[in-house]
C-alpha cells in the first residue's frame, strides 16, 4: 500500500474509501481494502480510457495493489464541484455544463469497453434490494419510507420497453451525473473536468441526465426556475429527454448503490 505523510483526508464523498488530498492540492489518493481492489481497479481503467477520448478528467498517476489493498493517484482537476455553486453560479455554468455532457455523449459508443447498461443496473439494483443495503437518503422524497422491494417492483414492468429504448439510445455515460462530480472553473464557469468516474460505461443517456436533472434541482430557487433550465439544457444538449424514461432512471438509479 502507498504512504502519503502530510496528505490531508476528504471527507466528502460517499464511497467509503478513504481519500486523502496531497498539500499543493495537485493530486488525490484513494485507499481501498483487499475485497474493495477490483471495483478500484476497474475506477482506474475508466479513469485512464476516458483521458485518451479528449473528455476532461483527472489522469492516473499511480496505482499500487497488493496484500493490504489498494491506492489509487490520481491528478486533481482544478475547480470547485458544482454543487457549491450558488443558483446564480450555476447558471452562468450551465450551458457549459450542456456542451461538456453532450460532448462525453458524442464519444464513439463502439470503442467504450465499460458498460453500465440496463441488465447490469438491474442485476446491481436486485442484490443489493435482496441484501436490504439500499441507502433512504438517496431515495426520491415522495419514496422516503417505501419498501426497496416495493419500489424495485413497480420498475419491473417497464424493464422490457426501457431495454429496447436503450439498445436505439446508447451512449458513453459517466453513471453517477450529479453537480459534485462536474467540476467548475470559476474565471470563466467552464467544465475543467468530470470526476468519479467507477460507473463510467455504456447505457441510455437518460441513466445520466434524470440524475443532472434531478440533482440541480436542490440549487435552483424555485420550480419556474428549474424548468427554465431543464428547458435551457435540452436546448443547449441537442436533445429534448423524454419524461418517462428520465422518471425510470431516477428511481432505478438509487437501488443500485449499497
């Protein structure tokens, strides 16, 4: 395992592992445990592909893995995440936040070798359902309360229409498209990079924007301005969502993580 004296912990983030920030704040460290290695391992190679497609990201710097675990380096990307923008910010951010989504969906579907496609998201959601691990806090406010199972149920249903609806819609998703991980530059509220990128992969592009979508909406200040942006987005993406597919994703995607 790697040894960094004098770097400081990050606390934010809700992987588990732990993460330290080097003190000219240049690059970043994740420790993982031996049973967590191949889910950083896998971190690691969307990471390194990603920066070889000309979409802006950290770039691997290191990585060591062995009987304690394993450590990933990474470079930082300068900015602030996002989600600390205040509504103002954010809007003078968010037609590049369009442009820089709409050019990691214009990556070639056909060279991405990760896939996050639906089956996986299912057969994800399904384990961790049956292992009562699903998170409230990510849950839809409306779901607070309702059984995992319940909800994974009334998904069911949909499944066989939403697969099709990929197989015509695929894109290079990043799979965890919310403000924290869209990095700002404040000088000129550009994207300067996309990071936590383990869930990068091929899918239906509404699997990114319900989550983008959804999670700008705790900054916005009100819902007229909300569907402003929503309006705004579509606009500046190139691609109107459809409602039904974006409702889906968004209750799907919170099964998935436990």
């Amino acid at each position: 395992m790697c040894d960094h004296p004098g770097w400081v912990p990050v606390t934010s983030g809700e992987s588990g592992a732990t993460v330290l920030r080097s003190p000219d704040g240049d690059r970043y460290a994740k420790h993982v445990p031996p049973a967590e290695a191949a889910g950083l391992r896998n971190e690691r190679d969307r990471i390194a592909w990603l920066a070889g497609q000309g979409v802006p990201g950290p770039r691997v710097l290191d990585w060591h893995c062995g009987d304690t675990g394993a450590c990933l380096v990474t470079s930082a990307v300068p900015g602030v995440p996002a989600d600390r923008l205040s509504a103002e910010d954010l809007g003078r951010a968010w037609p590049h936040i369009a442009d820089a989504v709409r050019r990691l969906h214009e990556v070639p579907v056909d060279g991405c070798p990760f896939s996050r496609d639906l089956d996986t998201m299912v057969t994800t959601a399904r384990d961790v359902v049956a292992r009562e691990a699903v998170n409230p806090e990510f849950l839809p406010d409306e779901q607070q309360g309702t059984p995992a199972a319940e909800l994974l149920a009334r998904l069911v249903p949909q499944i066989e229409r939403r697969r099709a609806e990929e197989a015509g819609d695929t894109v290079v998703c990043h799979g965890d498209l919310c403000l924290p991980n869209i990095i700002i530059a404040p000088p000129t509220s550009a994207v300067s990079g996309f990071v936590d990128l383990g869930r990068l992969g091929r899918a239906d592009r509404h699997a990114d924007l319900a989550l983008l979508l959804a999670n700008s909406r705790e900054t916005w200040p009100d819902e007229e301005r909300a569907r402003a942006a929503d309006a705004e987005f579509a606009w500046r993406y190139g691609y109107p969502p459809d409602p039904g597919r974006l409702r889906f994703y968004l209750h799907l995607d919170p099964l998935t993580w436990g």
